[in-house]
C-alpha cells in the first residue's frame, strides 16, 4: 500500500503539530513516537502515557437477540458478563484459526459495541452479517468513533481532572458526556496498567485529545505512540494479531483457552478447538528473556539442545526489564525454566524460557 492509499485518523493534524514520526500499520498512517519509544514507555509505566489508537474498528451488532448472536459465533461467553461490561474475545474460522481478536461491549440484549483489529474489521463485520438472523443488523462504524488510550498509575488523575468517570472495575464501561459530546468511557487498555479508554465521536474527537494532552502532561506523563504501545504490550504476553495469533495460530497454541467459551453450545470453529485441545497442542506460546546482549525479533528460529524447536512471534528491548525479550511458539516438550538459543542473524542468543507476563501486570 503506497502512502497516498493510507488512511488518516481524525487527529492526523494534531500528531504532525505534536512531531510525530510516523509509520503505516493496518492500512493507516498512524504516530509511532513523539520524543522517543522508551522515554514513552516508562512514562506509561511510572506516571501517564496518551495514545491515539482510532484505527482500530468499531462496529455494531443490533436487533433482537444482538448478545445472543454473537455468543453464538464469537469464542467468549457473553453469559458471564451483562450490559455495562467489555469482553476479549475471538473470532475463529471453522478450522479454529483466529480470524480476528477484538473487544465486546455488552450494552443491551439487543446492542453489542465490537472493536476489532482495524485490518480485520471489514472482514469480521462481513463475517458477522453474513450469518446474522434477519432481524439483527451490523454495521461498520469504523469513522464514527475515535479511540484515545489514557494508560497508567496516574490515568485516573488525568480524567477526574477533565469531569470524567473514573470510578468503574475493570472490563467495566460506562457513556458519559463531555462538554456536550457524548464519550463512552472504558476500565480497559494495552498495557498492563490502570487505565481507561475513551470513544468520543470521530468528529468531537481533536478537542477531548487536545485536553488530555495538557493533563497528561500536567501529570507528569506523555504523549505516546504505537512504537511504545508494542513494547508494553509484549512486556505483559499480550498478542498481537498476526504475531500470536492468525488464521494459522489458534487460542489453543496461543494460551489464549480463558477467552473461549466451552462450556457454550456452539461457536465457530468449536469442535477444531475441542480436538486441538483434547489431543494437545502441537506447539505453545511462551515468553524468551535473553541471557546475553541482544535483541530477539518477530520471526527469528529458536533451538533447543542443538535441533529446532519454535519461531519467535514478536521481540523487543524491554525497558521495564533492559533485556530483550520476545515470544514464541515452541515446542509443547520446552517448559519456562529451559535454555534455548534464537538465531538472531546468525548469532545464538541464549535465552531462558519464562511464562508470561514479563512484567506484573497492574490493571487493577
């Protein structure tokens, strides 16, 4: 995809003005760093970070019957949860490759609010209408609704600041209104830390970011982009579509088996999990913290006692921990305490195997 075919977010303006650099992910141009990824980072981790992430999808799922619908075809159960609450969740094919990971809104019985990967939504939305009843509608509201991320020890202090809720468990959601703009207002994030996420209207969007930035800087943190978004997410085992999970890695080599339903009759691609699951894995996502100087990277063949054994998934320097850590899928006979080697460029990298998250996780 050339430049000019990259989809620009509702606060593009604003990022140039803030000297963002830039780089294209899902079809979007979107701010990779501001004044550098660790320098981001650490802000998320020690005090506030802000991100636009408005290229992820949105869509709805309405009519009669919308929670059940989507029960029935998404992996998680909506039963456990009820109107108020959000949900991780996946959207399998038939063979049990993950076609798209995505978050589930429960408003109503009859309204669910999906945020999928923004290269999936078209995809996911026309999976999802393809099998919906009559009586339900799906609708890709992918320009509608902005996403601005406020992640970190101090996010609560940069909404109380603004007059917005911040008194909601996590995975709890909340509409609300800010200077007259509606704003759905959400206990969940990227990053391992507490944090919230906003939906404004795509259009209201630029004056709710212009304000967040004077608090979030007030507060002592930064503006961040989708370079530090990576690594704090790759420090707590979070997948990323097309990384650790894809139409080739399913929930089950994924140890994402928390976010499937099986109790439930049915979803898609059911009973290739429930044989995958029930014969083993073939290989299983772990985490990799290196032994030595270096830095592991997405793709990268990891051995164990001389012969083959995984590929790395994603890699990065981790600032929290300064050492370089990645995932992978590796054989299900290596278990978090053995030593492996990655092949970075043709240089062993010894690694120890290690169960994610690298780093505790402070969502709550």
């Amino acid at each position: 995809m050339s430049d000019a075919e990259l989809k620009q977010g509702p606060l593009h303006g604003v990022h140039v003005e803030l000297g963002a650099k830039f780089a294209p992910f899902g079809g979007w141009e979107m701010p990779v760093s501001y004044a550098g990824t660790v320098a981001e980072h650490t802000a998320v981790r020690e005090s506030v970070g802000l991100f636009d992430v408005s290229h992820l999808g949105k869509a709805t799922v309405r009519g009669a019957g919308a929670a059940e619908f989507v029960n029935s075809a998404l992996t998680n159960d909506l039963g456990r949860i009820g109107p108020g609450r959000a949900q991780y969740t996946l959207c399998c094919a038939t063979d049990g490759g993950v076609v798209d990971d995505l978050i589930a809104y429960f408003v109503r019985d009859d309204e669910i609010f999906l945020v999928p990967n923004a290269a999936n939504t078209a995809t996911v939305v026309e999976l999802l209408a393809a099998a919906a009843p009559p009586a339900i509608t799906v609708t890709d509201e992918h320009r509608d609704y902005a996403v601005l991320a406020v992640q970190g020890p101090q996010s609560t202090q940069v909404l109380d600041a603004l007059g917005l809720p911040t008194d909601l468990s996590f995975m709890a959601f909340t509409d609300a209104d800010w200077n007259g703009q509606p704003v759905r207002v959400c206990r969940t994030g990227y990053t391992g830390e507490h944090g919230y996420e906003l939906l404004p209207r795509w259009a209201g969007a630029e004056e709710l970011f212009r304000a967040l930035v004077e608090q979030v800087r007030a507060a002592g943190g930064a503006v961040a982009g989708l370079g530090a978004r990576d690594t704090l997410r790759t420090e707590m085992g979070y997948p990323l579509h097309g990384h650790e999970l894809s139409t080739e890695i399913t929930p089950v080599q994924a140890r994402a088996s928390w976010a499937v339903g099986w109790a439930k009759p049915d979803f898609w691609g059911k009973a290739a999990l429930e044989a995958e699951r029930a014969a083993g894995a073939r290989r299983i996502l772990l985490g990799l913290e290196a032994l030595d100087r270096g830095i592991p990277r997405e793709n990268q063949t990891v051995r164990h006692d001389g012969r083959e054994a995984g590929v790395t998934t994603s890699g990065t320097f981790s600032p929290t921990k300064q050492i370089g850590i990645a995932l992978a899928l590796l054989d299900p006979a290596i278990t978090p305490g053995s030593e492996v080697e990655v092949d970075v460029r043709g240089r062993a990298l010894r690694c120890t195997v290690v169960r994610p998250p690298f780093v505790k996780p402070r969502t709550s």
